[in-house]
C-alpha cells in the first residue's frame, strides 16, 4: 500500500481541522437548540394540558346551559309529570341533535334511567354514575366517562317544575371529530390521545387528534407506564416529549387520560434551513482551505521531494550533485547541506570501495575483486583461462620470526616483481601468505610459462640490511573450464594445487580431481559412512597370518571392507583417513574390534584356535577408556585375551608417546598383544621400542616384496628378525608375493608371513574354509 505523501497529509491536516473545529461547532449548537427545544416542550405540554382540561369545561358549561333552556321547556316537564316517555324522547332526541350529544337520558330521582334516546331494551336500568347524580342538585356536574370502549363528555342537569322531577344526562362523544375540531379551534398539539385503562397497566386508545402518532402504543411496547411529568421518549424513530394529563371522572367509571406530545423533530425543522447555509457555507470554505492547503503544501514539498529523489539516486550508487534550490528559507538550507553531505558521502564511499576491494598492505585487488573479475571475464568469452594461485610457504614462519611489519615489507616486494613479470594478467593478493594471477583465454603452456615466471623472480632471496630471507614460493594452477567455471571454483581449485606444489620438487602442480582432499563427494561419503556404522553395513575380511614354523595358518588380520550401496567397493584408505580427520575412528575402530571378537568367539565354538589381529589408529590411542572398552569385550565374547593383538603404526606411537604408552600398557597388562605396523619406514629405532610393551614386528612390504633378488632387502630383514627376536619380539613379514621371499624369510628364523601368495583377505566363512582345508592337508600328510 502506498504511503500518503506530505503534500497531501499537509493539505488534509489543514481541511481535517477545519472541519472538526465546524463539526464541534456544530454539534454544540444543536445541543444547545435541543436543550432550549426540550425545556420549551415541557412548558408547552404543561399549558396545553391546562388549556385541553379549560377547553372540556368550557364545553361543560356550552352543554349546561343549553340543557338548563331545555329543563325549563313545558312540553318536556308536562311529559314527564304524565309519564309521557315518547314525548319525552321526541324532545330529548331533538335537543340532543342541537347540542351534538350521541345519547340523552332522563334520569329519575331514585337513579333509574326512565328515558334513553339510545336505548334498544325498556326495562328500567340503573344509572351507572350514581356519584354524578348526587353532585348535580348542588352544581353543574360534568365528567369524561368510558362505556364500551368509547369515550364521552357526560353533563348531568336537574329539572325542577317547580321541585325536582328528573335529571338530564347529556353524552357527547370525545371522538377524533371532537378532538380535531378542538384542536383547530385551540393551541392544542397536534399529537394527542384519549386512553382508558382497560386493565392494570394496560391503556386502550379511544379517540386521537388530526395525527396518529401512537404514543400511548409506544409507551406500552417500550414497558413503560403513562408520565404524569414530561418525558423525553423515542416514538417511531422520532423523538417526542409525552404527558398524561387526568380528565375529571365519575368514582365508578374506568379512568381516562389525555396524552399529549411535542414533536423535537418538529420543532428543529424551521432550524434545517440554517443547517443547509451552514453546510453550504461549510462546504465553500473546505474547498478554499483545501486548495489554500495544497498551495502551501506544495510549496514545502516540492523541493521536500526533489530532495528525497537525491536521496533515492545516492541510494543507488548515483553522487551526481542536485541542482541547488534556489531558495533563501530554512528548506534552502537544507538543500546546501545536502549538497555537501553528498559530495562528502561520495568521497567516503570511494574510499571505503577502495578498501573493500584492495589488500591494505600492497593496494592490490583483495579476493573479492578478484572473484568479480574473474566472473565478468568467464562471463563475457567462451575461451576460458587459468588461474595461478602463488603462495609463499615460509610466510608464516617469518611472521612468527620476525614480525608482520618484515613480513609486510616482504610481500609488497614480492607483488612488486610479480607484476613485473605478470604481463598483462590480472593480479590480485587473495590471502596474508598467496597472490594469484588471471589469465583470460591462456591455454596450459602458457600458465607453466607464467608460473615458471613467477617462480624465478620469487626465488631470489628478498634483502635487507642484516637480514637475507627465501621465500620458497609454490605455484598452483587451475584451468577454465575444465577446474571450474566460476570464480570461487577455480580459486578454491588452484588454492589446492598450490597446497600440492609446496610439497613438491617442481614447486608447481595442475589441479588434479582425483587427488583433492576436499571434494564435495567426500562430506557426502562420510555421512555414509555414519549411516553404514548405525544399520551395521560394513564388512571384515581377514588375512591370513602363517605360521613359518609349523606351516599352517594360525591367525588373520581382520581387514575393514564397505560396499557402498551406489559406489560399490570404496577402499579402505578413502575412507579410513576421512573418518580420522572427521573425529568417526572411534566409532570405526569399536565396530572392527567388536565384530572381529564375536567372529574369534564363533571360531571357537567350530574348534578353530586362532588369534585375531585388529588395527588402531593414532586416535583410538588418545582414548583413555579403550583398555576397559577392549576388556568388556573380551569378557562379553568369552575370548582370551591372548587370542587379540592390536596393531599400531610408528606415527600412532611417536605423535602422542606419553598417552599411547599409557594406553598400550594397560593393553598389554590384559594379555593382549601389541604389534608395530609397517616397521622400517617411519622413525622408530629399536631403542625407542624399548619403551613400549612391544610383542611383534610387522616389516614393512617394501623391504620382502623384493627379497628374492635384492640382496640389499635380504640383509634388512635378517638384521631385523635376529635383532628383533633377541629383544624378545615376534616378527611378521607383510607383501610376501613369491616362493622364493617366502623359503628366505623361513630361513632367516622369521615367525609369520602375509601377501597374496599365501591367501588375499576373504570374508569369515572362506577363511574357515582355508583353514580347514590346511588342516586336512596336514592330516593327509602325516598319515602318508
């Protein structure tokens, strides 16, 4: 969603005040009108209840007196001495229609009804209102009465000839006629009821005036009783000030009261026309003050604006100064100082470039411009190119010797007499100890010649007045696209060659695949190797160790062996040095160790005695607890601890010799057998041995694959097996590939001997098979 801009917020903030201030105006106004309406309501309620009771009397004493001629009239009072009821009738239905009474009744003086103009039955009733008839020979008696859900103005009149004979009852219906009539005549409200009580808390309508408003319905369906006071109320969405007003009444008869009501909603219409001028008035002026405010809005957000398009343009690499504001205000200043701060920012930002993409100490291209470049340059042509990495090995030790700032000195002569003999390559220092050098579109031969190049001019030493250093550089070479085809590739690829040249003659090495130690493959084939150990997917082949004095097999060396489920057969060295560098070894070795014991304890069973030889590597020997873990295993798997012999190599010994003494010892305390792998080609020294608790020599295979004719190997190893076994060591022969290394070695007095041509590793089942198929040749033999 967009953001309201300023212009517009200003504008709007301008109108918004405008308004409300109107709107508070407004409504204080009408409450104020209102509040004046409601009190002026009341007061006329009030009065016009007064007028409406003066009004019924008026009309009582109109009826009187007209009933008064009629009491004085002969005809009328001679008919009722003779007790002419026709008469009587005749005269009362004719006075009645004059005075506009619906009925007429000539009343005796013991109250029963003798004449009724509206009488269907001339049985003599009772008049109902005896009250009415006992008041009548002191006064004028007039009274509202209810009678069949109707409502009348009843005057009752005495006739006297000359005492009294009868009375007149006069009846005039209080209809709607008679109330509008009434309210034409009068000041009356125009909404007016007559309700009788038909039951407790129930009011029936009995006459209305000109308007049916249903006030007395209203009151009921709100729950509520008639208001003797006046009472603000809400009648059909409109609001009403009510009364009740009580009418005067025989004692027996239902009561009647008039409701009366003040229309609010009316007496605020002649107020609608000053509301429409004040809208219109209202209306012109929001108009005014909005154009009003986004003028002046837009005179403070224009140059507002042009600002923020600055802003934006910085935000995107774009220092162009702005046109400057031509304006002598506050925001004109703003403009000035933003003019600066650019131009600030602009030199601040091509420094800090600057330095984020050069090495400090030489003002070379760093790793990431280089990476850039070499992307743009890959990018942009198809011939590809090479990329040496140079690195200068006794970097770190001269750091250490003499300090950075030598070592500063140094490298900056070095990217010197590189770039001298660069060319046009791109040279950048991609690390404290390494340079590198692009060659767009340079096939092999001119990366050697370049790193050969670089090499000469490194390899004279660097000077200083006391102090002659060599920096023995080393050249690692990755070629696009063939190593990579992107920047980070090709660095990390040549980074790996140049680790390889620092170990070599030439110093100088291609990237080789095969070789690179860091292979993504080669995370993948360790989390394999994780899951093989957990669901028990590797394997142990065992070599067999023969016994040159008795010529039968006695013993294997149990061989790590995994089939991976999509490589096939993985060697063991590819994996063995990765679960060591990944810290897995101890895993592996638990595994080897475990399963070659349960294999011994099931060739026992069979009656096959034979001892197992298991390999340890230098981490298994950093393992405190590996004497009791080998231990619980012995005494788990019921095999005696002269039947297992671990084997170690010199470098497992030399690295850590105070652990690994510790550890070999308590090894060796249990009974087992301990065996140096692969003597004669580290840097172990009989004297050295002494130390160890040392039970067997293995010699090393490069000094018996060649016994049969080098004569040089021969004197080796017979100096090895006597001196070996005046030292009280066993001695095992490895590589042995001929008849002829084997008759030697069981001459020189050597014990055992391993190589393909006595038997290659196989799985338990064909080795039980080997052994017992030398068994029943033994026993072929001494029975011929």
């Amino acid at each position: 969603m967009r953001t309201m801009g300023f212009r517009l917020r200003l504008a709007l903030f301008f109108v918004a005040t405008l308004v409300t201030v109107q709107l508070l105006t407004a409504g204080l106004v009408y409450e104020v009108t209102r509040r004046a309406l409601v009190t002026e309501g009341e007061r006329q309620l009030t009065a016009n209840a007064q007028a409406f009771v003066a009004q019924m009397d008026d009309i009582s004493a109109r009826i009187g007196g007209n009933v008064e001629v009629l009491s004085l009239d002969y005809a009328l009072r001679s008919a009722i001495a003779e007790r002419d009821r026709g008469t009587v009738l005749s005269v009362l239905r004719n006075h009645g229609r004059r005075v506009g009474a619906s009925r007429m009744l000539l009343i005796g003086l013991d109250g029963t009804v003798e004449a009724d103009t509206a009488a269907t039955s001339s049985t003599p009733q009772r008049f109902p209102f005896p009250d009415l008839i006992d008041d009548a020979y002191d006064r004028r008696t007039a009274a509202v009465v209810a009678l069949d859900g109707k409502a009348s103005w009843m005057v009752v009149v005495p006739i006297y000839a000359p005492q009294p004979v009868g009375l007149v009852v006069v009846n005039v219906p209080l209809d709607d006629v008679l109330l509008a009539h009434m309210q034409r005549l009068s000041a009356l409200p125009r909404d007016i009821e007559l309700a009788t009580q038909s039951a407790p808390g129930r009011w029936d309508v009995v006459a209305r005036g000109d308007r049916h408003t249903g006030l007395v319905d209203s009151l009921a369906s709100a729950h509520r009783g008639l208001p003797w006071k006046p009472l603000l109320t809400e009648v059909d969405g409109k609001e009403y000030m009510v009364l009740a007003q009580r009418l005067k009444q025989p004692k027996q008869g239902a009561p009647v009261v008039a409701v009366l009501g003040y229309s609010l909603d009316d007496a605020l219409s002649p107020f609608r026309s000053i509301a429409i001028a004040w809208a219109t008035l209202l209306a012109l002026g929001l108009g005014v003050g909005l154009l009003g405010a986004w003028f002046t809005a837009r005179s403070v957000s224009r140059p507002v604006e042009a600002l923020a398009a600055a802003v934006r343009r910085i935000g995107a690499g774009d220092y162009r100064t702005p046109a400057g504001t031509r304006r002598h205000d506050e925001i004109g200043q703003l403009a000035g100082a933003f003019d600066a701060m650019t131009e600030a920012v602009r030199q601040r930002e091509l420094r800090i470039r600057h330095q984020a993409m050069h090495d400090s100490v030489t003002d070379l291209p760093n790793r990431l411009a280089a990476e850039a470049s070499i992307d743009e340059s890959l990018g942009g042509q198809a011939g590809g190119g090479a990329l040496l990495m140079v690195g200068l090995t006794r970097a770190p030790e001269i750091i250490k010797t003499m300090g950075h700032a030598l070592c500063d000195r140094l490298m900056r002569d070095a990217s010197e007499r590189i770039r001298r003999v660069a060319m046009d390559a791109f040279l950048a220092r991609t690390s404290d100890t390494q340079f590198m050098l692009w060659l767009p579109r340079a096939g092999q031969d001119a990366a050697i010649a370049a790193g050969l190049r670089v090499l000469d001019a490194l390899n004279e030493p660097y000077q200083e007045t006391d102090v002659s250093i060599d920096r023995l550089p080393s050249v690692g070479i990755a070629m696009a696209p063939a190593d990579g085809r992107q920047a980070d590739t090709l660095l990390r690829h040549a980074e790996v060659a140049q680790f390889a040249a620092a170990g070599s003659a030439s110093a100088l090495s291609f990237y080789d695949a095969a070789t690179d130690p860091h292979r993504p493959e080669r995370l993948s084939l360790m989390g394999d190797l994780r899951e093989a150990l957990d669901r028990d997917g590797l394997l142990l082949h065992y070599q067999p160790k023969f016994d040159l004095a008795s010529q039968r097999t006695d013993g294997a060396e149990a061989l790590l062996r995994w089939n991976h489920p999509r490589r096939g057969w993985v060697a063991p060295d590819t994996f063995v040095g990765m679960a060591e560098e990944t810290g897995n070894i101890h895993r592996v070795s638990r595994w080897v160790l475990a399963s070659a014991l349960a294999q011994v304890q099931r060739w026992i069973e069979r009656g096959l005695a034979l001892h197992i030889a298991v390999n340890l590597s230098t981490r298994d020997l950093e393992d405190a607890e590996l004497p009791a873990w080998i231990a619980a295993l012995l005494s788990i798997h019921r095999v005696p601890a002269s039947c297992l012999t671990v084997e170690v190599t010199e470098r497992a010994v030399i690295g850590e010799p105070d652990t690994a003494i510790r550890i070999l010892r308590g090894l060796a305390e249990q009974g087992i057998g301990i065996a140096i792998d692969d003597f004669g080609v580290g840097q172990a020294t009989f004297a050295y041995l002494r130390h160890l608790p040392v039970s067997e020599l293995k010699i090393d295979q490069m000094f018996v694959r060649h016994l049969a004719t080098d004569a040089n190997d021969r004197i080796i190893v017979r100096s090895i097996v006597e001196l070996s076994h005046q030292l009280g060591y066993r001695v095992t022969a490895e590589g042995v590939e001929d008849q002829g290394a084997l008759d030697y070695l069981a001459a020189v007095g050597c014990d055992h001997a391993q190589g393909f041509f006595i038997a290659r590793p196989m799985p338990a089942e064909a080795f039980a098979t080997f052994v017992g198929g030398q068994a029943g040749q033994a026993a072929g033999g001494s029975r011929r």
